[in-house]
C-alpha cells in the first residue's frame, strides 16, 4: 500500500514539473522566440534543473512541440467534446464557428504563439508542419466526416469547404488580431459567422 502511494506521489510530482517547464517554457518562447530561447532558460524560469527539463523533452524542438500539442489539447477538449459530430447542421456549425472564432480572438496568449511560430517557420519547417498537423488537421478531418455525412447540403467539396471555414476564420484572426487591423477596419465577428454560415449552407 505504501508504495503505490509513493507512486502516485510520484506520478504528481511528474505531472507538476512537466506543467511548470511548459509554464516556463511558453514565457520564454513569447518574451524571447524561438531561436532566442534556450534550454538554460527554461529550466530556470520553471524553477527545474535543467537536466529535469531535458529527461522530460530530450531537446529545445521537442518541448515547443509540447507546447504545441498542449495547445491543441486546450482547444479541441470542449470545442469537440462529443465525436462524431451530431445535429443539425445549422446549429452544429453555428456553434463550431462562433466558438473558435471568439476563441481566436480573444486568447491573446495563441496570437503571441501564432506570430512566434510564422516568424521561425523559414528557418524551422518541421515546427511548422507540427502546428499544421496536430492543431490544423484534427479540426478539417472532424468536420468534413460531419459533411460527408450530410448530402442535402450538397456540398460538392467538403474539405475545401472546411479549409475556406478554417481558412477565413484564421485570416479574420490575423488581420483583425495579429496585425492589428481592427484598428484600421474593423468588422464585428458575427458578420463573420452570418457569412460562413450562408456560403456553407445555401443550396
């Protein structure tokens, strides 16, 4: 009995160090990029060794995947909390687009990643593709099942409707957010949603 809670307290005390190297982590890359961030750093700002840090992610690359995937995790976890995706199409979609673009725009933590992330893709692809794979490619697979199961929208394409979805939902964050345009022209998100909805449910 003793040992498996020795274990369990192990296990916490795991959990707790992978949480504050991944705490420590995103401030670092946020305040300093990711080529401007080191390990060293790291280790530091989570209050770890830094050999605690690399028994946990091996290398600099690994730990901002895990940023990656935590990030995915974040937002996927009540975004699609029941799958396959059921209902009707007016109030599943309605509810998908409203949701993550509200999300999109108000987490400001993802917009400070997301710039990050575009200014290092030219020198580091492979951070790149793993933001296209597990944040990107999860949600398009999801929702064009959910169309493909839905012939009376007669949707010819659905997964270059649900890249146009994502796609303009991603512009509308970057123009209006990232680059503060908002400043310059501004649009109300529900236009956004209104006019998502009308091209992907007219017939």
């Amino acid at each position: 009995m003793a040992r498996i809670k020795t274990r369990e307290i192990e296990r916490e005390t795991t959990v707790e160090k992978i949480e504050k190297i991944l705490t420590g982590a995103m401030q670092e890359f946020l305040a300093h990029g990711y080529a401007g961030t080191s390990m060293d750093r790291v280790a530091a700002r989570a209050g770890v060794s830094k050999a605690t840090v690399y028994s946990h992610f091996h290398d600099k690359e690994r730990l901002f995947k895990a940023l990656i995937q935590q990030s995915a995790h974040k937002k996927f976890e009540d975004l699609f909390d029941k799958l396959p995706l059921e209902g009707e199409p007016e109030v599943v979609l309605r509810h998908l687009i409203t949701t993550a673009l509200h999300r999109m725009i108000s987490d400001k933590e993802h917009q400070a990643f997301v710039r990050i992330l575009i200014g290092e893709s030219g020198r580091f692809p492979e951070l790149a593709k793993a933001w296209i794979h597990d944040i990107m490619t999860p949600p398009l697979k999801i929702i064009c099942e959910y169309l493909n199961k839905h012939p009376e929208l007669n949707i010819p394409d659905a997964e270059a409707t649900v890249r146009m979805m994502i796609g303009s939902m991603v512009h509308f964050m970057m123009t209006q957010e990232i680059l503060h345009g908002k400043e310059i022209f501004p649009m109300e998100t529900d236009r956004m949603v209104e006019c998502l909805m009308y091209h992907i449910l007219k017939d």
